[in-house]
C-alpha cells in the first residue's frame, strides 16, 4: 500500500494551526510540526505547540528564525544559534528524535547545511528530516491539494511539506485529505529512511557531497 507522511512547517500560526489540528483530529491522522524557535516565545504559539503535542502528533525544530539556509550563512555562530537555540526553545515539546528540518525553499543539496551546522546535528544526536513532496502551498496556495494529489504516485512512500501559515492553503487540507483516502494511501507518522541522512545523530548518507556546502557560498537551485 503507497503511503504519505504528513508534516506542517513554519507554525505555529494562530487561527491557522487550530484548524489543521481539528481537520486530523476528525480523521484520526498524526502528522510532524516542524516549528520556528522564535514563534514559541508568544503564549499563543507555546499553547499551539502544546495542544498539538497533546494530540498526539510530533514537533521539530526548524531552526530558531527561518532564515538563510544553514549552508549559505557566513557565521558559524548564528548555524550553531539557528539550531540549538530552536531546539531549547522547544524543550520538553521535542520529540525525543530531535527531529531537525533545514530551511531549504524547497530545494535538497548543499545549501541546506554547512560543516558547522552538519557538526551540531551530528553531535547534539539529532535527526534530520527532508522531504519528497513540496508543492509551494505558501507561494500558489490556491491549486496545492491538485498539484500533491498529482504528483502522489511518483513514490510509494511521500513525504509532504504544507505550510499552517495565513495563506488560506490550509482550506484546502479536509478535501487534500479524503481524496487521498479515496486513492488508498495510507497517511502514516514515521519517514522512510531516505528522507533521514542523519538518524540519531548518526550519518546515514554521503552529507559532504549531498547536503553540506563547502565554506564559499551556493547558489539555492531553482531560487533566485
């Protein structure tokens, strides 16, 4: 049976991670939270990320700001801030994995991580967490669910990246959804190894060549 992994980025975002929590919770689907460090810091995103651990469903770090990419930043201090200072300002909040997303603008290659940055991962026993399907909700939030739905077969196992931001994308999850239960894939919590290049802070993939930017700057593929 094809499956799909759902995950949320960016939050959390009052008035809009609400009704992505309800519209699992009616289905009875778990998904990831990728969160920003910094939107914890409001009682009202604390209180999100806690409802949404109650449910039942998993939250990462995704970094502290969403910035620059790790790999194109030219400080090493702020790679190492970007992630442990996200990391602290989820606490106990974490899952255990300390699941770790780079910002990437939906592209994978070395601009996701610099030497420093793949250092702390490794070190601080994290696990990081790319993606197989980014369908640009938060820039064409109108036709996303259409576009998700399409490229689904490409792989038996998806991984999605949406975004619970105020772009009215998150309208279209309830029918996103049951089409996809219509097609008889599965929507499961874990990731398929391939999305995991770390995996408790062991590497589990060639991060030098794939992941990891060498000290001089890269251009983000596809991104001006």
């Amino acid at each position: 049976m094809p499956r799909l992994t759902l995950t949320f980025d960016n939050g959390p975002t009052p008035g809009v991670t609400e009704h992505v929590l309800e519209t699992l919770e009616a289905r009875g689907l778990k998904a990831t939270f990728f969160v920003i460090g910094e939107k914890l810091a409001s009682d009202a995103g604390r209180e999100l990320a806690e409802r949404t651990r109650a449910q039942g469903h998993w939250l990462g770090n995704h970094t502290m700001t969403h910035g620059e990419p790790l790999g194109l930043l030219s400080d090493p201090s702020r790679e190492v801030e970007e992630i442990t200072y996200a990391q602290a300002a989820l606490g106990g909040l974490s899952h255990p994995a300390r699941y770790f997303r780079p910002t990437g603008h939906g592209s994978v290659g070395p601009h996701l991580l610099s030497r420093t940055a793949a250092d702390v991962l490794i070190s601080g026993g994290y696990t990081m967490v790319l993606w197989s399907l980014f369908v640009r909700d938060s820039k064409m939030p109108e036709g996303w669910a259409d576009r998700a739905l399409r490229r689904l077969p490409e792989h038996d196992w998806q991984v999605l990246v949406v975004h619970d931001l105020p772009t009215g994308a998150m309208d279209q999850l309830p029918r996103f959804l049951d089409a996809v239960d219509s097609m008889g894939v599965e929507i499961v919590q874990d990731f398929p190894a391939e999305c995991t290049p770390i995996h408790g802070g062991r590497p589990c993939a060639d991060l030098e060549d794939l992941y990891v930017t060498p000290r001089e700057a890269v251009k983000v593929p596809g991104v001006d």
